[in-house]
C-alpha cells in the first residue's frame, strides 16, 4: 500500500499560521528488528477549516518506504488544563513524562495509511472520525477537520495548545518521541496582542483598529500583529482565527 502523493510539492499556505519543533537528529529509541524512523521536525499549520500536521523524519535511518508502517500518537492538550482530558501517552514509555492533560489524539495505524482522531470527553473516549496519512519523502502529512467545542465533527483546537508525539514502526515499538523531556511542546496563539494571558476584549479592540477589510493592505507597522493570516490585510480571515482563539 502505497501513502504517497507523488509529485507533490509541500508548500503552507500563505493563508496558514504554522508552528514548528525541532527534534535531535539521531535521538531514536534503540531498538533491533524494524527501520529507526527518526524525527527531525513536526509541525501545525491553521487553516479556515483544517489543521495540517507535517512530521518529517531522518534519511538517514530509514528509507520513504518505511513511512508506511508509521504508528504512534499525537496528542493534544486543547485547553492548556492538564486537569482536564486523560495523561499522554509518553507516559507508556516511561519518565521524563510532561503534564499534559490530553483532550484529542491521533492514533496512527501501520499499513493503512489512516489517522484516527479520538476525543476525550468526560471521562471517556469517542472516536471522531479517520484521516488519510499522505507521505512524500521522508515526510509524513495528516489534514484534520476542525469544529467548535459543542461539536463532535473534527478537532477543537485554538492556536493556543499544547502536545506530544509518538513515532514508531508499525513492530509495536516506539522509535522517537517529542519532546524529550518534561516540558511538552506548547504554542502560545498570537492573538493575545497585549500579553495579557487572554484573548479578550482589549486584543479584539486592537484587532478592530486595524482593520481595513479585505484585500486593503494594512501599511500601519504597529497592526503588523493583527495580520493573523499573514496576506497583507486585516479582513474576516484575521477575525475567524482569533475567534478561535477567544478565551474571555
């Protein structure tokens, strides 16, 4: 079974808000039988619709071949509350452990090429829904639904989040985890534009006296911030995405 999308070239859109972490190259769990596949690099792009989650992976211990028995986890801690949602599942590796309290994850089934997304919701698990994995190279691709909290459609995720991941070989062994240590891999939103900690009335305030409406470029260097689409205006688009982020 082949995952790829030959010919394709990765490219964020200029539309997308993406936010990366770096992995050691090297840093894989030991082990004997299957190909290393070593992460180098993960990353969440936001769109109107979609998260796009990128994890690229290291030449130099496995082929893109390989990618097609990809399994393992991302979690996600939506609401930054590690009261809330259930332990990661770095956990299973043992310490160090980071605190998250995970909301969603994506399981990742070896040979499928097929994401499930999977919610935690009082206590217990629903499935969502499932995504296609695409491959190209050595890197590895999952599109999820977004919704609103209420809904059971996709993922409710704000640029506000936290999160963890785990690789593995399809062998029923773990090959590489992000983060390494206790710290899990966070993301701030750029929508609390006065670094208050929230997203209220004070930042939608700026956002408004920025605007210029759709394809009228905003030249003020001090709304540079409320460009949250990064095209050039301050239209709509900005607004949907810091509705997302809106913490009161």
């Amino acid at each position: 079974m082949r995952c790829g999308i030959a010919g394709c070239v990765l490219v964020l859109l200029a539309s997308a808000m993406a936010w990366g972490w770096t992995d050691p190259p090297g840093d894989f769990l030991p082990h004997y039988e299957a190909p290393d596949l070593d992460l180098l690099h993960a990353s969440v792009a936001f769109e109107a619709t979609q998260i796009r989650i990128t994890l690229e992976f290291n030449s130099a211990y496995a082929q893109s071949s390989d990618l097609e028995m990809l399994s393992g986890f991302i979690d996600f801690d939506t609401d930054m509350d590690v009261e809330t949602g259930t332990e990661t599942h770095l956990a299973d590796l043992g310490p160090p452990i980071p605190p998250l309290g995970v909301d969603y994850y994506l399981m990742l089934y070896p040979g499928t090429c097929v994401a499930e997304l999977v919610r935690i919701y009082e206590g217990e698990a629903f499935s969502i829904d499932f995504f296609p994995i695409q491959t190209d190279g050595m890197t590895a691709i999952i599109e999820v639904d977004r919704c609103a909290p209420e809904e059971f459609t996709g993922i409710a995720i704000s640029p506000n989040f936290a999160a963890a991941i785990i690789a593995g070989n399809g062998y029923g062994e773990a090959t590489d985890r992000m983060p390494n240590d206790d710290n899990p891999l966070i993301k701030a939103g750029p929508c609390d534009f006065d670094s208050s900690g929230l997203v209220n009335t004070a930042d939608l305030n700026y956002l408004e006296a920025c605007t210029t409406g759709a394809s009228v470029q905003q030249t003020d260097p001090g709304c540079d911030a409320a460009d949250l689409d990064d095209d050039g205006d301050i239209d709509q688009d900005d607004f949907g995405i810091f509705q997302c982020a809106w913490t009161g």
